[in-house]
C-alpha cells in the first residue's frame, strides 16, 4: 500500500492529472497545470505534507505502454475513490469532450463513441465511494456537465453528502489556454490555493477558491462552475494566518461584547505623544484587526483620526463572526 499522509488520523489523497499530447488537438499547458498542482496541493505554505500527491501527464502519442487511456484513467480514479481516506482530491487537465450520449475526460486513445473517462461513471464512482470528502476539479471544456442528470433533465445534480465540484466551465463552454503554457483557470486556482482564497487564519477552502476564481474569470468568456453537497468546509491547504491566532483571541478581551464601542483617546497612539506602552500596545493590536476588516472607527476614516478625536471604534459584522468564534472556543 502507498505511503498516506495522515493528519489526525485523517489520509488525504489527490490524484492529479495532464494530458498534452493528443494525436488530434495537442495541447500545450495541460502537463504544467498538473506539475503546477502537484506543487501546491502537496505541502501547505509552511511547508508541511498536505496531500498524498499522485502525477499522471502524458508522454506520447505513440507508445501504448505509457499512454494514459481511458482504462488506466479509470483504474486510477477507482483506486483514489474506492480506498479508505478522510479526503480525496481529483484534478484533470485536457481535453473535454461533450455528445448526444454523454460527456467524458479525454484520454490518448480516444476515438469515436470511445471519447474517454465518462463524467456520469465519475460521478457515480463520487457518490458510492466511502471517501468522506471527495472534491473533483475539472480545466477542460464542456466540464460544468458533471453532475448533471439527463434523467431529470436539464442542469438539475444529485450528489451525496460530502461531495464537491469545481470546473473551469460551464456545460456549453470551452476552456482557455494561456500563452505562457497553462489553463487559464488553473493559473488562477494556484494562486487562490497559494494563499489568496485563505481566510484570516490561512484555511482554504473549495468555496472560498470557488469565490476567487470567480471573482477574476472574465464574465463574457469563460464561468467556473460550483457544485456541492456538504454539511462542513474541509480546508484544501493551510496558509500562513493573516493575524496571530494569540492577537485575535484578545478580540474578546478588547471587547466584552460583541456591540461594545471601544473608547480611543491619544494615550493610544504614539505619534501623539503617548508614552502609555500599555494602551500602545493595544492600539497595535486594534490596528491589525482594522487591516483585517474586523473593525471601523466610529465617526472618522481612520483610527489615527478615532485617537486623535477621542471617539471609538467598533467590531465590524466581520468582527462579530470573529468575536463569537473566539468567544465560543472555536479558535
């Protein structure tokens, strides 16, 4: 059995997968949106072991011993799906293929009435695996027909608890390809995975990427689709926190309720002319709450200003969320 990365008794694995080299329709970027996942998917920003990591890119064309065909594709999402694990990722990059019958993934030896790896069969195997989060990503075109159901018609999903979707496009789109060699979509989906989708304490998660690749896909071109059944977020990767989790947790401390209006006068700000290190300090602590969102002035722009005028400042509903989490021993 393969070395799995255990967390908390949890196993978390990702198959990830490239495929540049059709005999018809090559493609350029594919084999380095899949290296470029690996990279990403496989450590957490402070360089910890994420995911169990497994590559498949294709080589050629031409040799049937390591062409990646619909057989082997098939056997390898069997083998992520149908193994004991807390959390299993699935990432294609390659061609996608939609017809009257169906739509698939598609691998080297595809032919006619032969495209690939059907995304009904994926969806199937995702919601009869006993993995209990199972996240698929798909950068090909026509990708936002996985989980739809010809049989209740249109674009209506059923999907079992604990299973998500993320595609690069919508059922009648295609995917773009940048010019320096990758998909569009996964450039931004590495960059949300990097840090940019963390929240304030570097949790990732496939809605918050979802949220981020949205955000910067163009409107007109290209729609990333979300498709997803769970009752709680798993965290994809683990960014450097945005704040101290020993900072934040003073939120409560600063404010004894969560509408409390924190008074601010100059001993708090040492341009000023405060020497009180205490209240200082405390301002510090506010300052970073404020770059954080958590917090506003009352009745002024900035808390420089807020100090300076002797008025207050105030959790923000941001801050609130905060404030209760903290206040509930969730963080």
């Amino acid at each position: 059995m393969s070395k799995s990365i255990i967390k908390n008794g949890a196993m978390r694995r990702a198959l990830i997968v490239g495929i540049n080299h059709y005999e018809r329709g090559p493609l350029d970027g594919c084999i380095n949106d899949a290296k470029n996942m690996f990279k990403v998917l496989n450590r957490h920003e402070d360089n910890n072991v994420n995911f169990d990591c497994r590559l498949m890119i294709s080589k050629d064309t031409h040799n049937p011993k390591t062409q990646i065909t619909t057989r082997r594709l098939k056997k390898q999402i069997y083998n992520l799906l149908y193994q004991e694990a807390e959390i299993a990722v699935l990432y294609f990059s390659g061609h996608g293929n939609t017809n009257d019958i169906g739509s698939y993934l598609v691998t080297q030896d595809a032919e006619k009435y032969q495209e690939g790896v059907s995304l009904d069969e994926i969806i199937t195997m995702a919601n009869s695996s006993k993995v209990r989060e199972v996240i698929l990503i798909l950068d090909c075109c026509h990708s936002g027909h996985l989980g739809n159901s010809k049989e209740l018609g249109g674009r209506k999903v059923i999907l079992r608890e604990g299973v998500s979707i993320l595609t690069s496009s919508r059922d009648t789109q295609y995917s773009i390809e940048k010019l320096n060699n990758q998909g569009l979509f996964t450039s931004i989906l590495c960059n949300a995975l990097k840090g940019g989708a963390a929240d304030i304490l570097g949790n990732i998660n496939v809605s918050g990427v979802y949220n981020y690749v949205d955000q910067l896909l163009n409107t007109w071109e290209q729609r990333p689709i979300f498709k997803s059944h769970v009752s709680k977020m798993v965290s994809l990767r683990k960014a450097y926190p945005k704040i101290r989790l020993k900072t934040l947790r003073k939120i409560t401390e600063y404010f004894p309720n969560a509408k409390y209006n924190f008074p601010l006068d100059r001993s708090y700000e040492e341009d000023l002319g405060s020497t009180d290190r205490k209240n200082i300090k405390k301002m510090k602590h506010l300052r970073e709450y404020y770059a954080l969102g958590l917090l506003v002035p009352v009745g002024e722009k900035y808390l420089y200003n807020a100090a300076k005028n002797n008025t207050s400042c105030k959790l923000s509903r941001l801050g609130r969320y905060y404030w209760k989490m903290v206040d509930k021993n969730k963080i």
